[in-house]
C-alpha cells in the first residue's frame, strides 16, 4: 500500500528524498508521517492506556522511526514497520513503568491458584512484594494481563512469541505466583 501525500509525492518517493536529502528530512518526514499520525496516536493510546503520558510515548515513537528511516529498505509494508517500532516503544514504556503500578488485584484473577485449596483470604491480596520475587519474565506475563489488561492476543504480539507459548508463560506465571502466596504448588 502507497500512501499519497496531497498528490505531490507517493510514500515511497519520501521515503527516498528523506534518506538522499538532508536538508529536506523534516519537511519530507512531516509530510511522510502524517498520514498516520493519528492511527499512531490511537495505536499508542491503547496499549500505553495512560492520557497524561502518551505525548512522550508518541515523541519517543516518532523519534525512533526518523532515526531508523536512514536505513529503512523497502523490502516491506512501511505501515507495518512504523506500527511495529509503535508498538516496541509502548511495550518498553509499560516495562518501564510497571514496577509503579502494582498494588492491589482482585482475588479472582488468582481464581486458579485459589480454586486448588480451600484458602481463607479476603478479597483483595496486596501481591506487589510477592510478584517482584517471581523471574523477570513471569513478572512481565502478569504485569501485561493484569495490570495492563491486555489480551493473550495482544501480549503474544507484543513479546513476539506464539499465543500458545503465552499462554504456557501465563500458566507458569500463575503457578509460580500461587507457589509464593500460598506455599504449595498447583498440579
């Protein structure tokens, strides 16, 4: 897919100005980037979830994109290269952010862990200090579906492995989680 810019120039022709005409780059960046300036903004805004901070993120994302655009080949669709380094940025800034989020959960989400024994808890379980005991990776797994609320869907795409293998981290995550909280581990 092409992307015309007020008919002057098609998104490839940018493309090509912006890499061979450095005194042109940030009219030519400007004119390439707004055609998707609002579908990033969208983008952005729903994974980050946070109003007050998206014009950072999306700073930062179109930072990272007219850094990466000397060496951008077209050997793809450019929408989905400025989607994915969108979607890198986000996914950094959650990473960044999520050890100032946790705090209370809904025991429910522990449904698993919960359902396995008979555990008198109460309704809420501040699991902040147990979580940051678990691997890096298992606290990343939790801090997404949970505390972000994103789909196994979106994680998947977002840590660049198969829904399966998310699925399975979900499960080890919950396990490990379980094992912390409540001192034995489900079968």
């Amino acid at each position: 897919m092409t992307v015309s810019n007020h008919d002057l120039m098609d998104e490839n022709e940018l493309i090509y100005q912006f890499q061979h005409n450095y005194l042109k780059r940030n009219e030519t960046f400007s004119l390439l980037m707004k055609p998707y300036w609002a579908a990033l903004y969208s983008r952005c805004l729903y994974k980050v979830k946070d109003k007050e901070s998206i014009d950072d993120v999306l700073q930062d994302v179109l930072l990272k994109i007219y850094q990466g655009l000397p060496k951008y080949y077209n050997n793809g669709v450019f929408k989905t290269w400025i989607y994915k380094i969108a979607d890198n940025v986000c996914y950094s800034y959650l990473r960044s952010n999520m050890k100032y989020i946790r705090g209370n959960i809904p025991i429910d989400i522990l449904e698993l862990a919960a359902s396995a024994h008979s555990v008198n808890v109460e309704h809420e379980i501040d699991v902040g200090s147990v979580v940051s005991d678990l691997p890096y990776k298992e606290q990343e797994i939790i801090d997404l579906r949970f505390y972000q609320d994103l789909t196994l869907l979106e994680i998947s795409d977002i840590l660049c492995i198969t829904i399966s293998a998310c699925k399975m981290r979900l499960y080890r995550a919950l396990k490990s989680l379980s094992h912390l909280l409540f001192g034995y581990r489900c079968h």
